[in-house]
C-alpha cells in the first residue's frame, strides 16, 4: 500500500469516530493531528526515530507521549497515535493530519486557497478580497496571502485544484511563445 492509502485510511478511521462523537470532538481531534504533525514537522529528528525500526513500538510511545503533552491531545487521539505506533504507522501523521484536515474542510464547507501578489496587501484588502472570492465560491475561504516580486504584477491564485495565473509574468510568457510560433 502507499503511503496515501495508509493515510487516507487512518484518517477516514478517526474521522468516522470523531463524526459519531460530534461536532466539537470532529474539530478537536484535527486540531490535535495537526498540532502533532507540525512538532513532527519542527523537530524531524523524532520523525526518523518514528521511522527507525531499531527502535521498539514502546520506546516510539514513550516519545510520542512526550509530543502529545505539547498539543490539546484527548484520550481518543492520543490511543488513536498508540495504535499508530503498534502497527508502525507513527511516520504517516503528517499525511493523516493532512487528509483529516481535508475531510473537516469538505464536511463543513471549507475551502483552502493562496493569493500572490507582487506587492505586500493591507489587512483591509485583505478582507475585501476574501469576501469578494466567498461570495463568488458560494462557500467558506481559507485564504493564505503571499508575496512573490517575480510576478512583477497582477496576481496568482490558487483555490482547491485550481489555479488562476493572471500575473504579469504569465502574460509575459503567453506574448513570448506567440511570438516564436509566428502567431
């Protein structure tokens, strides 16, 4: 199996178990995994002795219970991460974290996306920006800003599997193939 299927898996698991616990229990076990999988993302060290088999599944707990006092942890999460550990998946939290996150944006109608620009935003327009882009969706935005001077101008944005490349830099590139090819 790949690494996404085993994640998937996993996530699916707990998802299901957080969805028959409610609404509150589905959002505190994503904010525990994503807690856990950003130390584990901080600190690579403990990833490559999650994923050293000269280690034993007990000395891989005794870390990992070390990691979830840093994080809002519950007992379902934290016996969710034992198993992990017994059945020699702990190297996998970052990509189950990832594919839970997915499955709480999809159930409450959330969607992720990234704006570049070529200048730095005012937090103002910002907010217009993301309101404008929520009303369009139709749906809830999670948008992260950014700033590449490369576009030169305009802007690049990413929503879902979507992007829309309306840079300068892009437009740039379009009239330099146009004109090799004589258009």
């Amino acid at each position: 199996m790949t690494g996404n299927i085993v994640s998937r898996r996993y996530a699916k698991a707990l998802f299901s178990v957080g969805q028959k616990q409610g609404e509150a229990d589905l959002a505190a076990y994503g904010k525990a995994l994503t807690e856990l999988s950003q130390i584990l993302e901080d600190s690579p060290e403990a990833l490559r002795l999650f994923q050293n088999p000269v280690f034993s599944a007990e000395e891989k707990k005794a870390v990992l219970g070390k990691l979830l006092e840093k994080t809002s942890a519950g007992p379902v999460v934290k016996n969710f991460c034992s198993l992990l550990a017994d059945k020699g998946r702990l190297p996998v939290i970052p990509e189950i974290a990832s594919d839970y996150a997915g499955m709480l944006d999809n159930v409450q109608g959330v969607v992720r996306g990234k704006l570049v620009t070529a200048i730095k935003l005012t937090v103002k327009r910002q907010k217009e920006i993301k309101a404008r882009l929520e009303e369009q969706l139709k749906s809830k935005l999670e948008l992260e800003f950014g700033m590449d001077k490369d576009i030169l101008g305009g802007v690049v944005l990413q929503v879902g599997d979507k992007v829309l490349d309306a840079s300068i830099r892009a437009q740039l590139q379009m009239m330099k193939e146009q004109i090799k090819r004589g258009v």
